[in-house]
C-alpha cells in the first residue's frame, strides 16, 4: 500500500465514516438540564505533562448527566491549581511556573475532576522554532493569506508564502528581504515586522496584531533571539488532533464548544497548539469561531468548522439545534435505508417532511429524471388507472431497462468527460458518446467503465475511450480534469502551492500528474512512451508517480486505476453516487459536486457513507442507487413544502423544484407539437 494511499484514505475516509456517529449518546445535554443533574466532569487533556518553558495546554471540560448527554462547560467551569508555584490556569489554559507535580482541580457547581499535572525543564531555554512558530504566528494573523503578502506578487515588496507552504522563501525574505529592515533584533519592538500590523506606522492591511495577543510574543521573542532559521534541525508535523472530534451536536441554550488542537512531529512528540492554529467557518450564520476556538451555534443547520496548522487541515462538523415551536414529528412509512438516513437527519434539526407527491406528479417527475422525455397519454393513463400497491416500482424498474434513459444519462457523463466536436472532430465525439451510452445499456459498473478510460490507447477514430486523453491539450489540463471528474477533487490550485482550503499539497498535485507523463498524443493516436517524467516546480526532483508500482516500465496509469476504483477510495464511490443524487434531487449531499473537501461538509454524511457503500458492494452498479432512491419516500415527496420545511433545500424534506434541462425542454415541445425526431420517437414507441 502506498504512502498515498495511506495518508488520503486514513486522514478523509476515517473523518467522514466516523462523522456519523454522536461523541456521546443520547446528544447534547439539553436546556432543562441544570448543574445538579451533572453526573461527571470530562476533562481534555485527562492529564498533563509540560516539558519545555513555553508549553501550554487548552482544556476542554465537558459535563455529562447519567444517561451521557453532553454540553461543554469550559467557561463556566473553575481551575484551581494545588500548588501555583508549579503551574498557572488562566482562560482555561495551564502554563509552568516552576518544576514539579501537582494537580488541577476542575469544578462545576458541586461536580469536580482532579487532573494530574508534571511540568519540567523551565529553567531551561526553549528558542522559538522558525518553521513551527514564527510561520504558523504569521498565518493565523493572516500575513500570508492570498489577499495579503502570500498573494503571488506579495504586497508592498513584501512576499510571503501562501500559508507558509514554502519555509526557505519566507526565511529568505523574513531574515534578509527589504534590506534586512523589517527585522531589529537590537530592539525586536522597532521591526517592522512588528510595528506594520500594530498600525504604529502606516500598514494597507490594516490592525493584524496587539501586544497581548500570544503570537505578538512568539514574532517578538523570535528577533529577540536573534531571528534565528531551523532550516538544518526542523521540527517536522505528521499531524494534528482536534478535540472534541468527529462532530459535535449543540442545542439551545448550550451553544458553545471550546476546541484543542494538539501537533503530533515526529519522533513523538506532541505540543498543544491551539492557540497557533487558525479556525474558519463554512457557514457564519450556523456556526461562528472565534480565533481562540471557541465555537458559538447560531441558526440551525450544519456547518464545517476548519481548523489549521502550518499544512495540515482538519475539519469539525457541527449540528445546531433548536426547539421548533409546535414541532411534532411525522412521516409516511420508510422504504429504505436512504428514508431512515434522511429522515433522522430531519428529525434532529425539526425539518417536517413533506407528504408523497400524487401518481402523476411522479409519472411525469421520475420520466423527465431517468429518460429525460415526458409521459405519453397511454403511459399516464396506465399508472392513474393501475391499483397494485408496486406500480412506481414497476414503472421505475421498466424506465431504466430503455434506450430513452441510457441515452439520456449518456449525455450527462459525456458533458463531464469533454465530448463535443470541439475537441474531438470528425466522428470521434460520436464513436465516444457511442461508448458511453453502450455501457448505460448494458449496466457496466463504474469502476470498469473508469478503468477503461484510463487506460486507454490507440487510434481515437477506432478505439472510443482513448478520446479521453484528446479533450485537453497538456498533462496539467487532465490531471485537473480526471482529479474532478473521478474524484471530485479540484485540484488546480495545488498547481501553484498547496491548497488552501485542502489536504491537497503540491507534491500530490505533481505526483497525480507523472501517472499521465507518458502518455502521448499524435494527432489521432495516443501512445505510451518509455520516456516522460515531472519535475517539482519548486525543487526541480522528479516526482513519484501517484499509487506507482516498483515497476518502472511499466504503464502508471494502471495502477492509478487500481488505487482508484478500490472498494476502500474516499473519493471515487463518494463522488459518483453524489452526482446521482444531484440528478435526481437537485443539489447534490456535497455541493458543487466535484467540490469535495473537509472545508465543504456533505449535508448528510451518514446518508453519503451509506450510498458509497451500497455502490461498492453492488459492483459500482450505477442502476441500482438509481433505482434505490428513486423508490425513497424522500424522492417520492411532494414539491409543496410546509411551514416547518420552508426554505430547507439540501436535506431532502422535500423534492426541490427544478430547472429542464435544454435537453429535456427542447424534447418536450417536440413532443406537444408532435414534432420530435424520429429518433426519440422509436424511444417513445419502445417504452
């Protein structure tokens, strides 16, 4: 198993299956709940060692009643150290003063916790570290956003890397940049570096820094140590922990969470780094943070909150409850694992589903979905008519065997994959359009009709699926193109530096890209070169090929393709059965749908996990989770929402109105004028 493959399957596929599941059952700790009916303090860290001058450490105290509801309690609860020669607990956060071990007593109303605390070497010096300190400093007063200095051109004459993505460039002009000016280390509070964003000399960007701010002493006590680099000795993060995590409920009144970020280098070590990390929100009007991590619930819903350090994100799903007045639950009877994902969904943010939607509104629905064509009038007939309890499912069962919907849901998959006679003259688009549609007829599964367009070559006038690699004109283009199409990654940003708003660094953008290196287009032929490789803009090193074998001969792409349709990939069963649900309902559970990152939360991740799964298991079998949600109740429901659902679009409360597509308007006048092509009328007749 590849590195690749370890870290993007562990760090994105563990962060959304255990997304699903409550920190502790039963949920939030609710508003009738009082202190006395606190049955046990939690307290994060359950113990702490501080083994340098400068460490420190968040707490996160949470308090549960009998039956393990929840609700953070950090602000309210007391610290009280035995012995504040040894340690000191301001704002939830302990610091040494001095060596040895005592304990913290935590307490709220009558309920308390006892915390073990060894604290060690603070006579000791303890440098600031340039890559681990100063830089993350820098990032989460936003120096190097891409609005500021980490903007291509810099700002000012002053450059930073985005987000610090390249140390030895902001070494270089941190330390010797500008003249060496914006550093003093003679008097560390005269550097500009300093002076610029407390706005004691004129700064564009604004007031970024106060003097009790923690990176204003990290900045100031780097120049005062001779603003040293740790080029030759550097700290290098495997990773960061967030607590509390996967997901938090919060339900009104109790509409906080303190969070924790903890740094794991390698070696072992960890250091709390909290206050370093730099939090973002995906949603403001459900879920604000503030820069020291504290969460604050605001209307309901669902929001991402991200939380980074140096390369390294993570994201937070937080749900925000409500009591809804006059709320009651009801609903029709489930059909299927997608009504009971959904409908729990529903229930817990107090969304009431609409009720099912009549015969015809379904007849005409579910035809304009799976054929693109509207009913004929013996076809409506036959269903209005029809009084056996399984008739939508005969109807569904019989739409998907017909030429009409594999043509149509060809047009789809070709829109995606380029096939226009733009790119592909003379009969190419047509011979790959063909191709598509002939695997819709006879039900191939994704992952074979993926793996063949992968690995195709030859002549595109005769071989279909090789016309893939004829849509772009350059090996960047389809990294892009196969990176979004297959696994809903836009990964052009990590061209340039390291996503910002993703895992996705620079080395993977390059490492995906060597997979195509060798592959050659001849005007109509594509072939496999021995030769080809891709060198890191940056450090000119030949990059690894993405999933790559120990063979070097032999075709990368092959592998790729294996890495891809794995059972076990995050992304390729994920992103596929969204975009069918897109199709089908509207908006897809993570939109756009070639957006997915942890910054972008699916609405309903039990509900994705669970179509991923079904997918895989079912040989990426594209009919049956089409099939599967047309028979949901949550499909089959009513557009008409209800005052308890009004406005709600992504969670399935009921069926969003939507747009024809050109396709499907441009056949239906066709049909009502009786003008449609002979073509799409054989369709109609074999229906």
């Amino acid at each position: 198993m590849s590195d690749s493959w370890r870290v993007f399957s562990l760090n994105l596929s563990l962060a959304w299956l255990s997304a699903v599941t409550l920190l502790m059952a039963g949920g939030d700790l609710g508003a009738k709940d009082t202190v006395g009916q606190i049955a046990r303090l939690e307290v994060q860290p359950p113990r702490v060692g501080l083994t340098s001058k400068r460490s420190r450490v968040q707490f996160v105290v949470t308090a549960l009643d009998e039956q393990g509801r929840y609700r953070d309690v950090t602000q309210e609860a007391s610290f009280t150290a035995e012995s504040d020669q040894i340690v000191r607990i301001e704002d939830a956060v302990a610091r040494g003063t001095g060596n040895g071990t005592t304990e913290i007593t935590v307490r709220l109303g009558s309920i308390e916790s006892r915390i073990p605390i060894v604290v060690s070497e603070q006579a000791l010096p303890d440098p600031v570290r340039f890559h681990t300190e100063t830089l993350a400093a820098l990032t989460k007063q936003g120096c190097n956003a891409g609005s500021c200095h980490g903007s291509p051109q810099g700002k000012g004459g002053f450059s930073l890397s985005l987000l610090a993505y390249d140390p030895r460039h902001d070494e270089r002009s941190l330390i010797h940049g500008g003249l060496a000016r914006r550093i003093n280390v003679l008097d560390p509070k005269e550097s500009l570096l300093l002076k610029k964003p407390m706005l004691r000399v004129n700064h564009v960007g604004g007031k970024r820094l106060r003097a009790t701010d923690a990176t204003y002493r990290i900045l100031h006590d780097w120049i005062y140590e001779g603003a040293k680099s740790d080029s030759t000795n550097r700290l290098q993060c495997s990773k960061i922990v967030v607590f509390p995590s996967p997901n938090r409920v919060l339900s009104s009144p109790h509409l906080e969470q303190q969070l924790r970020v903890v740094a794991h280098f390698e070696g072992g070590n960890t250091r709390d780094v909290t206050h370093l990390a730099t939090f973002g929100t995906s949603h403001k009007n459900i879920a604000t943070v503030s820069p020291t991590g504290l969460v604050r619930g605001g209307e309901r819903g669902q929001a991402a909150i991200t939380v980074r350090y140096l390369q390294h994100l993570e994201s937070i799903y937080f749900t925000v409850v409500h009591p809804i007045p006059g709320f009651e639950w009801k609903a029709e009877p489930e059909r299927n694992y997608v009504d009971r994902l959904v409908n729990e969904k529903l229930r817990q943010l107090g969304f009431l589903p609409s009720p099912t939607c009549d015969d015809s509104t379904f007849l005409r629905r579910v035809y304009l979905d799976l054929t693109g064509l509207l009913p004929g009038a013996v076809e409506a007939r036959a269903l209005l008519q029809d009084q056996a309890p399984d008739k939508r499912e005969r109807l569904i069962e019989r739409l998907l065997e017909t030429d009409a919907h594999a043509n149509f849901w060809a047009l789809k998959s070709a829109d995606l994959m380029r096939v226009d006679p733009r790119y592909l003259p003379g009969n190419r688009a047509e011979l790959f359009f063909d191709w598509i549609r002939d695997g819709y007829r006879k039900n191939l599964g994704f992952d074979r009709v993926a793996r063949s367009i992968l690995t195709s070559l030859g002549d595109a006038t005769q071989v279909a699926p090789s016309n893939y690699f004829c849509t772009t004109e350059n090996t960047q283009e389809l990294t892009e193109m196969t990176s979004q199409v297959f696994m809903g990654s836009r990964l052009a940003c990590a061209k340039c530096h390291n996503h910002p708003f993703e895992k996705w660094t620079q080395n993977d953008y390059y490492s995906i890209a060597a997979v195509f290196a060798r592959v050659k287009r001849n005007d109509t032929m594509v072939e496999l070169s021995k030769e080809g490789e891709v060198h890191h803009p940056s450090t000119r090193k030949v990059m690894k090929p993405w999933a790559s074998s120990s063979d070097e001969s032999a075709d990368r792409r092959i592998a790729f393709a294996d890495w891809l349709v794995a059972k076990e990939n995050p992304y390729f069963a994920r992103v596929e059965v969204n975009r069918i649900w897109s199709h089908l309902f509207g908006r897809g559970l993570v939109d756009p749908v070639d957006d997915f990152r942890s910054s972008n939360p699916p609405s309903n991740v039990a509900l994705l996990n669970a179509l991923a799964d079904d997918f895989a298991k079912h040989g990426f079998d594209r009919r049956h989770i089409i099939r599967t949600l047309c028979l949901s109740q949550a499909y089959q429901r009513s557009a008409q929402s209800n005052p308890f659902n009004k406005g709600e679009d992504r969670l399935g409360s009921h069926m969003v109105v939507r747009l024809l597509s050109a396709e499907q308007l441009q056949d239906a006048i066709g049909y009502v004028t009786a003008s449609l092509p002979n073509a799409l009328e054989r369709q109609r007749e074999s229906r």
